[in-house]
C-alpha cells in the first residue's frame, strides 16, 4: 500500500472501521513509513483531545420532567371509550343477566383460588430451594469465583441496582467461595456462596419491598434448611444442606455485618 | 402503555439528544426547546419504530429538529463557504501540518492549559463537520449509525470526519498561533 492510499484511509483505520485485510495492509506500511506513521499518531491524539476534553453538556434536571409533562397523557390514547358514552346501571337489559352471573362465579372461584395459594414467603421459600439445587446440579455456583471480597464485590456493579455487603468470613469458618446473579421474588439478585467443611450455602441478598426488619425464621424443605429475614432494608435468605445450627451461627454474623455497615 | 413504553425507551437517551442540539445551536436555550420538540415528534413517530437502536433513532429527530430550527432562524448557517473560511487550507498543507510533530494537537493542548481551547476550535467548524465529530466521539456511534442519523451515505461520514479533523487542527494551530 503506497502514502496515497495510506492517507485516504487513515480516518477510517484510526475510527476502527477497516476490514480486516486493509487493516493488515495498513499495519504493514505504518510500520516501514515514519511519514505516515507520524500522520497517524498525529490523529490518533486529535481523537483522544477530543473525547477527553470536548464537553458533553449535560441536559437540564427539569428537562426530562417537562418532556414528561408534554407527552400525551395515557387515557389520552383511548380516545374510544369517551365516545361510548354515559351508561346507567338502571338501564341493563336482562340479556345481561347471563354474562354478570359467569363473572360472579368467577370472582369467587378465584377468591377461593386466592385463599388457597400458598403465602409469599412459602412460594419464595419453594423458588429459593429450585435455585440451590438448580445451581448445584449445573456445576454453575458462581459466575465470578473468588474468595477476594474486593472482587466479587465490584463484579455486581452495574449488574444489580443495589450493592450487596461482601465479607469474607474464613476466620469465622465460612470461607467465600464467589458470587453468582440470580432470579427471585420477580427480580435479579445477589447470590453469594460460601462453604462451610464440605457444605455449600448459597445467600441470596436483595432490596425489601416493604418490611425494613423483620426477624430470623427458618424453615426446612426437601432437607434443605432456611434461614430468612430482612435488616436495614435488605432481605436475606439462606439455604444450604448444613446442619440447621451451623446455618443460624452464619446468619447471625451476616446480621451482624449489616447493623454494622448500614445500607 | 404506549406512552410508558416511549420513556422507558427514549429518556435514557435524554443527554444525548441534549448534548447534540447543544453543540449543534450553541444555545442552552434553543437546545431545551429542540429536544422538547424532538421528542414530541419522535412520540407521534414511535408506532413506526421497530426496535433498532433508540439512541440513533432519536438522535436523527433531534438532528432533523435542529436542521429545521437552523434554516429558519440562520439563514446563513446552512451553507457556511467553509473553503473561504479556513482560505489556505488544502489538502496538501494539510497533510504536511500532520507531519510536524510541534504541531500536532497533543502538544498545543499541553502547551496551552485553557480547557476551552478544543470547545472554542469544535464551536467554529463548520455544523456538516462538528455533528460528525460530536456523533462519532463524544457519542461512539459507528460510521453506518451516523449516516443513518444524518442521512449522508457511508463514505461521506468518512470524508466529513476526516476534513472535519483536518479542520479542527487548522482551528488548533492558528488559535494557538494567537495566543502566543
């Protein structure tokens, strides 16, 4: 490849935007010519002056609020329903009775649903034990393993919209094993792994909705044990196959480290 | 629903729309009134949106918004004889500047501590040049995103960047030239 071409070319191979075999023709001759060479340091550092010192005017905090309030409102985009005019309860025709007699059934057939649907707590304790098994069974217990506390920590950012605490607790006989994202109570989630002897426990961290604080409960599925309760605003759940006391000693350090490091 | 969608999907990008009308009319002003306007448009045009990247898609409004906003507020923004403007430069002194390591861009702004100094030199290009560079540097888009944005064909975006560097360290070089 001659300086002509090299030149013409530069803009698009300095912007990454070459197909591979220029690219390697290219290489070839800023290698062999300080001229050319020179030109593409040269335009190398523009683009980095550029990105480095150009500013990026940030929009004005009310900005988005104000488009918010411009933007058509959400009933403004069923104009349909305001053409069907007003309706009277005294005027229903006795063609009607049929389909409200159906709907009232079905009300309290889906009351009587709604009654036996097992409580919040037993359905998430039912999905936190799939997740153990299930991250057992695939030989997937952490996506990022580790027992540094300041890599696992930093590898949820940006990951979660929350930051779980993170401790390495060998002295206390759990050491941390890494860390893992999972899918609970309809949201991503933190899943921490620890190991105590030979017994791997799994504790899912996330944001409470609701309760702030709530205290220690266990429970035990399928030989499974679980420890759960919410502190500073966080929700905790653990399960492991560990014997019940041992899972209660690391529950009690968790609490701990949380009343220790708000939030 | 329509309307949730349509911010979940475009106010993410509301820096970008701003930051580009800003570079585009120099004005806080004229930028707030653009970008509002924008998104007004973009809303009426969203059932014809089909999922591609949102931050282009909302950008070429923005871009045509400001486009429109220019012609009839600066009559003469639109076709600035650049030519005339940067008079001597031509391809070839150009080329030769690239090659005088005293002038390149990275020892004038280590010369000179004014922050403003490459703000000052980007303000004064051309607007064909500076949306190219504010596009493709401060936003990242791809060479195919910013010919869907300012819907010029491919090798123009390529020519545009590469005149509007060549520009941009001409503006560098005599800027310095003055303040020293």
């Amino acid at each position: 490849m001659d300086c002509k071409r090299t030149l013409e070319l530069l803009p698009a191979y300095v912007d990454q935007e070459l197909g591979l075999p220029e690219v390697k023709e290219l290489d070839d001759h800023l290698q062999t010519c300080p001229a050319c060479h020179s030109a593409f340091v040269s335009q190398t550092t523009l683009r980095a002056a550029i990105k480095q010192r150009a500013t990026y005017f940030q929009a004005p905090i009310d900005l988005e609020s104000r488009i918010r309030a411009a933007l058509p409102k959400e009933t403004d985009a069923q104009p349909g329903r305001a053409k069907q005019g007003p309706r009277y309860w005294g005027s229903w025709n006795w063609m009607n009775v049929g389909p409200v007699l159906a709907s009232l059934v079905a009300l309290i057939w889906s009351a009587g649903l709604y009654l036996a649907t097992p409580s919040p707590n037993q359905r998430l304790a039912e999905e936190v034990v799939s997740s153990h098994v299930r991250s057992m069974m695939v030989n997937h217990i952490a996506d990022i393993a580790s027992s540094d506390q300041h890599t696992v920590k930093p590898w949820f950012n940006g990951k979660l919209d929350f930051s779980p605490i993170v401790n390495d607790l060998s002295t206390q006989g759990f050491p941390l094993i890494g860390g893992r994202l999972d899918y609970l109570d309809h949201r991503s989630v933190a899943a921490l792994v620890y190991r105590h002897r030979l017994h791997l426990i799994n504790v899912y961290i996330w944001p409470a909705a609701k309760e702030r604080q709530t205290a220690i409960q266990t429970a035990s599925i399928q030989g499974y044990h679980l420890v759960h309760w919410s502190e500073e605003g966080m929700r905790y759940w653990l399960i492991s196959d560990l014997d019940p006391q041992d899972l209660m000693a690391l529950a009690r350090i968790l609490q701990a480290q949380a009343q220790r490091v708000p939030g | 629903m329509k309307a949730r969608r349509f911010e979940e999907m475009t106010l993410p990008h509301l820096n970008a729309a701003y930051n580009l009308a800003r570079w585009l009319t120099h004005s806080d002003q004229d930028a707030q009134d653009i970008v509002q306007e924008a998104y007004l448009r973009a809303f009426k045009f969203f059932d014809g949106f089909r999922g591609e990247e949102a931050r282009a898609w909302l950008l070429a409004i923005v871009r045509n918004t400001a486009y429109t906003w220019l012609r009839q507020n600066r009559e003469s923004v639109s076709h600035v004889p650049f030519d005339e403007e940067f008079g001597d430069l031509n391809e070839v002194s150009s080329a030769t500047l690239f090659h005088q390591p005293d002038n390149n861009p990275a020892a004038i702004l280590a010369r000179n501590d004014d922050k403003r100094l490459l703000d000052q030199a980007l303000a004064q290009l051309p607007v064909e040049f500076r949306e190219v560079l504010v596009l493709r540097e401060l936003e990242n888009f791809s060479y195919k995103e910013i010919s869907e944005i300012a819907g010029i064909p491919i090798g123009t975006v390529m020519s545009r960047l590469a005149r509007g560097r060549r520009l941009l360290q001409a503006c560098l070089e005599r800027m310095n030239l003055g303040v020293t």
